[in-house]
C-alpha cells in the first residue's frame, strides 16, 4: 500500500507531498486543482504514460515522481537524464517501457486506479466483462487463450496436411517423368569412371613429356660432353711432353753445372802444371803430382759425365722437336678457349 507520495515539476504541481490513509483514499477538490494530475503522475510512474514532454511543468527542474510503501521505495526522474529508482538502484535506457524489476515489484494494475469519469468499478460492467475481470485475475482466461490458441493451430496443421497432401499427389505426378534419371545415374557414374580415367592418362602423359623433355636435354649435355672429351687424350699427351721437357731441362742444367766444374778443375791443372815446373822442391812436386792426379780423376769423371750430357742433350732435343710438334698440333687442333677450364688460350699460340 502506498504511504507517501511526492510530486515535482508535472503539471500544476510544482512540488506536492501527500500522505496516504491505510484503505481506501479519495481526493477532492475544485475543478483544476490537480487531482487528476496525480492519478497522471501515479500512471506515469507506473506505466511510464503519458509519453513525451507536454506534462512538464515551466517553473524548471527535473520531473520526479516519489512514492513509498511497505519498506519499498520507487521514484521517477526526467530532466537531462531520464532514470527510475528503486531500493536504491538506478535504471536507464528502457524505453517505451518500465524496468522489469520496477514493473513486478509495484504490482499495481489498472484496477487499483479510478480516474474522476470513469465508471463505479465492476458495477455498471456487463456479466461477461466481469466473468472476464475475474477469470484473468484466477489467471483462468490464460486457458481460454490457450485452447483458443491450441484450436488455431489445429486449423493451421490441418490446411497445412491439406495442402501437403496435395502437393505429394502432385510430385508424384511430376516424378513419373523423371524415371529415366536412374538410367542416366548409371550412365553418369560409367561417364565419370571414364574422365577419372583420362584425368589419369592425362596425367601420366604431362609427366612423360616432363621425363621426355629432360632425356632430350640430357642427349644434348652428353653430345656437348663428348664434343669435349674427344680433345682428352692429346690433352694428355701434351701434358706428358710437357713434363718430360720439364725432366730434361733439368737434367741438361745439372749436367752444365758439372760442365763448368769441368772446366774450372781444368783452368785449375793448367795452373798447377804451370806453378810446378819452377819447382826445386820435392816435397812441392809430390804435392803438386798428387793434386794433379786428383784433378785427373776428376777431369775423367767429368769427361765421363759429359758424355751423359751430350746425351742427354741429344735426348732432349728429340723431346723438344716432340713437344714442338705436339704444341703445334694442340694449337691447331685446340679452340680460344679451353673446353675444360674454359680458359683463354689466345696468349699460348
């Protein structure tokens, strides 16, 4: 029950607070006094009707309406913002509507407020208009709408069998004339075992002419290889009379260093031979005689080692004229560039 009530800034009240009697409470009052502004106020709190702007008062300020009961304690405020309370909390951005928690916790219906012209309540209403007031407090018009509801739909399933029924009777007409599609099933699954199967050959062919076109590049590396190749074993045999004039030219520097010792042990006898014959002593004759036969001994090896060196000189030039010939031949024979190294041979012919 509602104990107190606060009203500001809605209509002619600027700032009202009534006190409620436990029971039934009437207001009285000469004509625009406000008494239906309060009924208003009450609507606009409970329902959130009136909607818009019209009911606010010009004197300024927010619009609240306050009400009290039982240890509960609602209120409704719009100004800048536009907020319900209760019990301490807030509610905003609710639209058209009343908050749920502020709706169940009023419970007030359209019954439990009487405008000035509205008739007495019940009275002067019709039996089935008060059977119907009872039965949806009794919750029992909820049957009603239930069986009203259940009765709707069985209308609406039975059309639907209706024309469901109608409808397979006439698929199953249009079925008959598709009776060849199991045939051309068949037919399709044969036809795409087949493009499976070219899809393979396919394939096997791409990768064929891949392999096939490898082979041919490698047939022409191999020509290429073997263009080259076929140079190998005059290659190898300049190479071979190219270290063997390297053998020689050695050999031949060795044996013309023993030549020049050959010749200074003989300018050496001439000079003894021509220091010995002033000599009166024994003792420097003997001397000289045994130098002069060591230098003989010498004088035979060395003879004997210059006849190694002519021959070997004979040698060399016989390997010589080869390699002269072989140079030849690898210079006519041999491109600019080397087929193996690749290197310029311009400079070597």
């Amino acid at each position: 029950m509602i104990k107190k009530l606060e009203i500001q800034n809605f209509q002619s009240h600027k700032n009202t607070e009534l006190t409620l009697a436990p029971g039934v409470n009437v207001i009285v009052g000469a004509t625009d006094s406000g008494k239906t502004a309060i009924i208003r106020a009450l609507r606009w709190l409970i329902w959130n009707r009136p909607s818009g702007e019209a009911f606010r008062s010009n004197w300024g300020g927010d619009t609240v309406v306050d009400i009290e009961a039982d240890n509960h304690h609602w209120s409704r405020l719009k100004g800048k913002q536009n907020h319900y309370h209760y019990n301490g909390g807030t509610f905003a951005a609710f639209g058209a509507g009343v908050p749920e928690e502020v709706s169940k916790s009023l419970n007030i219906d359209d019954i439990n407020l009487q405008m000035q012209l509205d008739s007495p309540f019940l009275i002067s209403a019709s039996a089935g208009e008060t059977a119907s007031y009872f039965n949806r407090i009794a919750h029992l018009d909820q049957i009603d709408i239930g069986l009203k509801n259940i009765q709707g739909w069985i209308r609406k399933l039975s059309m639907r069998h209706d024309e469901d029924a109608d409808r397979i009777s006439d698929l199953q007409e249009t079925h008959k004339h598709y009776d060849y599609i199991p045939k051309f099933e068949a037919r399709l699954e044969v036809l795409e075992s087949i493009q499976g199967e070219k899809i393979h050959q396919v394939s096997m062919l791409q990768k064929l002419s891949s392999v096939l076109n490898e082979l041919v590049g490698l047939e022409k590396e191999l020509v290429r290889v073997q263009e080259i190749t076929s140079h190998k074993t005059q290659v190898l045999k300049i190479l071979s009379l190219i270290k063997e004039k390297e053998k020689v030219q050695k050999e031949w520097n060795t044996l013309q260093a023993h030549t020049n010792q050959y010749k200074d042990a003989l300018d050496m006898i001439s000079f003894y031979k021509e220091r010995a014959k002033p000599l009166n002593k024994v003792t420097q004759i003997l001397e000289l005689i045994d130098k002069r036969d060591k230098l003989q001994k010498d004088g035979d090896h060395l003879e004997a080692k210059l006849f190694a060196l002519k021959d070997i000189t004979d040698k060399w030039k016989n390997k010589t004229t080869l390699a002269e010939a072989g140079q030849r031949a690898f210079e006519q024979n041999m491109p600019d560039v080397c087929p193996l190294c690749e290197t310029d041979l311009t400079n070597r012919k």
